[in-house]
C-alpha cells in the first residue's frame, strides 16, 4: 500500500511511502522486542520478518533444536554482552549449513530492530567486509575505505548526520537503513536493466516497494492496508 502506485517513485508520492515504510519498521521492533522464542510459532513469526531468513524456516528448525534457538535469539537482546560477541554467539549456535552467513545477517538485523537508536542494520549487501562491497561503498568518497566494524559504525554514524541535515533527523538508525538498501536495490536494479519502465521509455531508480521488501515489513505492510481499508 505504498501510495498509489508502488512500482515506481517516479510517479508515486514518495514522502506517504517513506512514512509508511518508517512506521512498518516500528512495528517490526516491537514485535521483536516483545517476542521470546517458546515455541516454533515465536520462532516463525520472527522469520517471517526477514527477507532472506523465511525461506529458510524448514532447514533452521530441522537443524536446531527449540531451546538454541530460543537461547540464541535471547543472547540478542543481551545488552550486557558486546555488539560483536552477540553476533558471534549467535552465529555459532544456530546452524544453517552452506548458507550460514544468512545467521550472520539475521543477527545483524535483529539487533538493529531490536535497538536502532543505537545499532544501524549491517547486512552483507551494505557492507561485506570479506569482500569490502555493498551499498555503503558505492556512496563513499573515492579515498574513503571501510576496514573495520568501528569505521562501518563510523561511516552509518557520519551518513546519519548528513541526512539529518537534509530532514530526515530521526533518533535512530531507520532513515540510513532505508537509504542504504535502496542504494543497492537501485544498483541492482541498474545493473540488470530490472527497472526498465516501458511506458516511459527510460531508465528510472527503483521503487520504495522493493526497499521494504528487503527489509522485512511486508507483514507490517498487510496491517498498515487493513487498518486504512
């Protein structure tokens, strides 16, 4: 329900579909943060809300046993323990095979719901830092380079303020998040000619839809569209 046509921002009302999206993202971490995994239904619910983890639901929940991941998802919300150690414990508990760096990210994302005032969201198309791509290089100065999880943290930081400037002075992470996987939604998009509009005739950036998808909310979006029908 992204304004009235969601395909394209080119033609849409672009400010009602970053305060929708703004507002769905709210959602989302109150559901995580209320959310205690005790039963594969709490389990599914948190799945469900990111991207590239619920096609995943099967294999995790045949490759690990309720209680690691119930204990798992509660070192996330430990804030006694470092931002790195959560993820690494996490990481080391549940187990997904070929795809565990999927666990690394889902990690990664789930603290930044669960604290966005203080974690921005960290996923490999932001910034893999095995092979320094992502979003955030594309935006960088040419000179500039991100070599560690303190100048990841820094570059967001610095990102944050200069939209902030521009209007978008929220006292979390949302806006930089939104930013950055659109950022690489409309490379993607670049790169492989997918946001071709016929009627147009032209190239245009990809639309805000696509950017929630990414991050989770299509649940939250549902809810939003009832509640307004």
């Amino acid at each position: 329900m992204l304004a009235k046509d969601v395909n394209n921002t080119h033609r849409d009302n672009p400010k009602e579909s970053l305060s929708i999206i703004l507002k769905a993202m709210e959602m989302k971490s109150e559901l995580l943060r209320k959310t205690d995994i005790n039963s594969l239904e709490d389990f599914k619910k948190v799945t469900e809300s990111i991207f590239y983890i619920k096609r995943h639901y099967e294999e995790l929940i045949k490759q690990n046993s309720l209680s690691a991941l119930s204990n798992a998802y509660s070192i996330l919300k430990d804030e006694s323990l470092a931002y790195d150690e959560r993820v690494k414990k996490f990481n080391e508990m549940v187990k997904l095979g070929e795809e565990q760096e999927d666990v690394k990210d889902m990690a990664r994302e789930i603290i930044h719901f669960l604290y966005p005032d203080k974690y921005p969201l960290w996923t490999r198309w932001i910034w893999n830092e095995e092979r320094n791509t992502g979003s955030l290089t594309y935006i960088l100065n040419d000179n500039a380079k991100i070599k560690s999880e303190e100048d990841y943290f820094n570059a967001v930081k610095e990102l944050k303020n200069t939209l902030d400037i521009f209007g978008l002075n929220l006292d979390n992470y949302y806006a930089t998040s939104i930013f950055l996987v659109y950022a690489y939604v409309r490379y993607v998009d670049y790169a492989t000619l997918l946001a071709v509009d016929k009627k147009g005739g032209g190239l245009y950036p990809t639309h805000l839809a696509t950017t929630s998808l990414i991050l989770g909310l299509k649940p939250f979006l549902k809810v939003i569209q009832l509640a307004h029908s």
